[in-house]
C-alpha cells in the first residue's frame, strides 16, 4: 500500500522529467500516477512506469526504485498495471548521464490491463533524453558497432545508419571531428538484458551461445526490438523485453590472397603483415612463471593464445612479420620471440613448407619497456641486410616503445628498409601534463608525444640508419593514433605515404566506445609507395567478441567459445602490404 503523505505534490510523469537532463523537481517528494511498461525488479531492482496517455505523443516514463528494506516482489506487478506512487525525485547514476526516477517509492495498483503506449522509430531520436523511460520499438535495422560488452554484461552497442567510424579516423580534429562525434552519440544505443547478473548462464535474448555460426561480428544487422529507454552507465539504453525479431550475421572474412605472384622474383610480390599480439608473455619459457605481468594467466591460457596467433599468422604467411605487444625477454631460446617462431616454423613445416622464419634481432629489448616491438623474416624469401637498429632517446626513453628497423633484399631488387613501431596509447591521462592533457580535440591524451615521436622516428630514418643508400623505407606499426590525427599528419609532412589514405571506405584495424578507426598504420616513402600494390586490414579481431579469445576465466561447457583459429587472436587487426619490390 502507498503510505499517506500529505506533503506530496501531486504532479505528472512529464512534470517531474521536466525538459533537460536532470530533474527540475529534484529532492521533492511527490505523488504520481503512471503505467508499468517494464517491471525489472529482479534483474535491475527497479520498474518504469510511462504516462497513461494514448495520443499518440512521445511519452514522458520514471525509473522507480523501492526502498533497500522493501519486500515487495515482482510478481503482483504486470506491464500495464496502473499505478499510484509515492516516493523522492532522485537522478540515478553518475552525473551528467543520469536517469530520473524516484527513490524509496511506494505504490499500489489502481487498475490493471492498460494498453502500453509503444513510440515506433525508423530513425535515430533528435534526443535520447527526451524518450527516458519511454517504451520504443525500432523498426529500422540496427547494425552491430560494439560486442565488447556482450559475454560479461549481455548487452551489444548498434547504431542506426551502418558502421560508426571515429571522428578523428575519418576528419581532423576539432569542430569537425566533434560533429562527427555528437552524430555517432545520437544513432548510437546500447541494447541490453534488463539485468544486472555479470557474465550470464545464457543470453537470453540470442538463439543460443556464440559460436563459429553465431559469432555476431561487429557489422551484424538486427532487426525489430522493443524495450524501454534507459539511462545508466554512462549510455542510453533500450532495456529489451523480447528478442529481437531477426538477427543477420556478418560473415568472417578469409584470410586475403596475395595480389600478384608471390615470390622473390622479378615481378613477384612480397607479403609483409603488422600484428599487435595482446601481450605474448610465455612465464619463464619453461611451462612455469605464470601468471606474467601482462598476458595469459596460466600455461594453458598461454598454449591457448600462441595457437590463435599461429593459425593467423601461417594463414597469410607473410615474408616480413612486424610485432607489437611481445614480452621483452630478450631473444635467447626461452624467450617469447623463440616460443613463437619455433611454433611458426612447425606450421610452416606441417603444411609443406620450409621452416625459416628468423627474428631480425636477438638482443636486450629494444628499449625498456615491459613490451617491445620485433621483426621476424623468412630467409628463404628475404634476405636481412646488415642488422636491425634501433634507438631509445627523447620520446623513446619510455612510455613509446623503441623502434626496430631492419634492411632487406629481395632476390637482385633494390634493398628496402622496414621499421616498426608502437607509440604510447591513448592511457594513463591521470599521468599526462602540459601538452599532453587530453585537449578534447577527439585525440586524448598524450598526443604530444605521439607526435614528438613521430617526427624524431622520421629524422632518424632519414639519416638511412641502414646504410643501403636509398630512401625505400615502410613505417608499420600501432600508432595508437587515428589517421586524422596529428602524429599521422607529421609522418605524412616528412614525405610519407599513407597506403591506406586513397581507399573509397574508410579501413579499421580497431573499436573503441562503439566506433571504428586505424590504430594499425602503413607508411612508405614516395620511392617505396610506388611498390605497394595492395594494402588491407584483415578483420579477426576488432569485430569479434572476446568470448573467442584465448582466455579461460568464466566459461564452462557451451560458454566456452574457444577454438585453435585466427578469430579473436589479439584485439588489434593485422594490416597486410603486398609489395612489389
């Protein structure tokens, strides 16, 4: 029963929504009347009632929220129950993302069978915060931008209108990029489970668990939810009542066919592939060690990654193998690097071929980071000419990873140099002072260094380090910066070519926040670009969930999507250069 309160305001649902963000009768304790059109007590401890209205008009809905001590069970309440509720006006959730609602409410059923007024979208809302609380169903198709957050919460990030990019992927920092931003934020929406439940048994929404069939790859379309608009964690949210009417997956890409005739040849082509491996950390190199720093957490999980990483990289059997994210052991017969190119060589030799891949160095690092970069070659494709270089100044003393560079020679050819790289990521703002604070251009933070490292890695490479006597150099490697953004523009005003800048679509190599963009980066010089005769990113990794990736903790029996194949071997597509030489 509602308890008598005198000193409630009577008010409406729309009164006490108001017209902004947050509630104008915030703290109040009022008195409203309203439908149920979600009752998710049990999965979020909480029921939205809408207006009664049936006009037609976008109604205005309230999050309610019992008090903590409250044994009043779901049960008695059905969608279209008309209640009478007393409680608090209260913004639910951090601000400024917050959902309005009333907290300690009490309320009674009036009457029940109330028809449920359901607003029908086929494009995105001017405003999300205007349908709060609102019961919607979508007739538009929804494609699939983010499933980052599908095995741990059952919740999927779609978009109206296709594939979201990120805004400084596709334009330049500043007001353009923030238009692009506010564009992806109004056709974005969240679909979720209406529960709390971390890492659930089933997602009950799906047909059945993720598997090879049903991998429901980022760019998968949905077709015909419903649910009620919601607010928490940050994004707006349609909190599903029935699976959706129609799910269409998108397809796994195969592995790209070499573009020419592959060999060392005149006229033949060579392959060299970039690969950010997710921290390849095998322990001690002896089965023991575990958990590492960084990486797999047991020898099992580590068995697990290697043979994911190996079935990808053997399907595109590159001549040149650039790495990012490997633990930085040293090259001795237990490091990391050898575990690797000793797995490598034993694909290689089971399918017939010869096993010669070779790393380029076997050192100390390069640099003293906790991860380091590495170039590994086939020597009966390529030959190594003198040895791999490096630096670790200026920006490369920590925080960028050093570079390695190494000269090659293919057959008779001109020789040519290839350096990767891995810039400092777009984390750890809390540390990042002067320049490189987050400026809110659409770069984050430490953009700066970004920047100083990609002008001091052009100087050094324009000294020819290598001392072949040309300037036929390609830059690979994770950038952590869009193509937009300031470090790319400062390789491409040192003469680079960005290979991939003349595609008719954008390419991506990785999501983040439900949008896609190149962390993973090609650059040639004017004498090499002319060599390259097809550049791509091969997508098996930034569209999969990470329910295929090599880790073990919370899954059991059918959730356990694991298999010894390419997809969801790192979170960083591998970018792929045919190349002429």
């Amino acid at each position: 029963m509602i308890d008598d309160d005198t000193a409630a305001e009577q008010l409406s649902i729309r009164d006490i929504q108001g017209d902004g963000e947050r509630s104008p009768r915030l703290g109040r304790s009022v008195t409203v009347r309203g439908v149920v059109n979600g009752n998710f007590l049990r999965g979020l401890g909480g029921v939205f009632i809408q207006d009664a209205s049936e006009d037609g008009a976008p109604a205005a809905g309230l999050f309610l929220r019992p008090p903590e001590d409250s044994t009043i069970e779901p049960a008695p309440l059905r969608r279209g129950d008309l209640l009478e509720v007393s409680g608090v006006v209260d913004e639910f959730g951090r601000q400024p993302a917050t959902l309005t609602g009333l907290r300690d409410a009490k309320w009674r059923v009036i009457s029940s069978g109330h028809r449920v007024a359901t607003l029908r979208l086929d494009a995105p809302p001017p405003s999300w915060e205007a349908l709060e609380g609102a019961s919607v169903r979508i007739d538009a198709p929804l494609t699939v931008n983010d499933n980052g957050g599908l095995q741990k919460y059952g919740e999927l990030t779609v978009a109206f209108g296709g594939r979201l990019f990120q805004p400084t992927e596709v334009a330049r920092p500043g007001a353009e990029a923030d238009a692009i931003a506010a564009d992806n934020q109004r056709r974005s929406l969240v679909l979720d489970d209406n529960r709390n439940r971390q890492f659930p048994n089933r997602i009950w929404y799906l047909d059945g668990p993720l598997d090879n069939r049903h991998p429901l790859r980022a760019g998968s379309v949905i077709q015909g939810v419903s649910g009620v608009i919601d607010q928490r964690h940050g994004r707006y949210r349609l909190q599903l009542e029935d699976a959706p009417e129609r799910i269409t997956q998108a397809p796994r890409p195969a592995a790209p066919k070499a573009v020419g005739n592959p060999g060392s040849g005149p006229g033949q082509t060579l392959r060299i592939a970039a690969f950010n491996v997710l921290s390849l950390f095998n322990g001690n190199g002896r089965g023991r060690g575990f958990p590492t720093p960084r990486g797999a957490s047991s020898p099992n999980e580590y068995r697990r990654q290697l043979d994911k990483l190996v079935a990808a990289i053997s399907a595109v059997k590159p001549d040149i193998l650039a790495l990012m994210e490997l633990e930085n052991d040293g090259g001795g017969k237990h490091s990391s690097q050898a575990d690797l190119i000793d797995a490598l060589n034993a694909a290689l030799v089971a399918d017939g071929e010869s096993g010669d891949y070779r790393a380029a160095f076997l050192g100390k690092g390069p640099g003293r980071d906790v991860i380091r970069v590495a170039l590994l070659f086939r020597d009966g494709r390529v030959q190594a000419v003198g040895k791999a270089l490096s630096i670790g100044d200026g920006p490369f003393e920590e925080r960028s990873r050093a570079p390695l560079a190494q000269a090659f020679r293919a057959g008779d050819a001109a020789p040519f140099v290839v350096a990767v790289n891995h810039f400092k990521s777009k984390g750890g703002c809390d540390e990042a002072d002067g320049d490189n604070r987050d400026r809110g251009d659409g770069q984050g933070c430490w953009s700066a260094l970004r920047v100083q490292s990609a002008q001091r890695l052009a100087r050094w490479l324009g000294t020819d380090p290598a001392g072949i006597g040309s300037e036929r150099t390609l830059i690979v490697g994770d950038l952590n910066s869009y193509s937009q953004e300031d470090p790319i523009i400062a390789l491409e005003q040192a003469g680079y070519v960005d290979v991939f800048r003349n595609h008719a679509e954008p390419d991506y190599s990785f999501i983040w926040g439900g949008a896609s963009g190149r962390l993973d980066h090609a650059l040639a010089s004017p004498a090499l670009a002319a060599d390259v005769v097809a550049a791509t990113h091969w997508h098996i990794n930034a569209d999969e969930s990470v329910a295929f990736d090599y880790q073990t903790e919370n899954r059991s029996g059918s959730q356990d999507a694991y298999r010894p194949d390419p997809f969801r071997s790192s979170d960083h597509d591998p970018l792929i250069i045919d190349l002429r030489p």
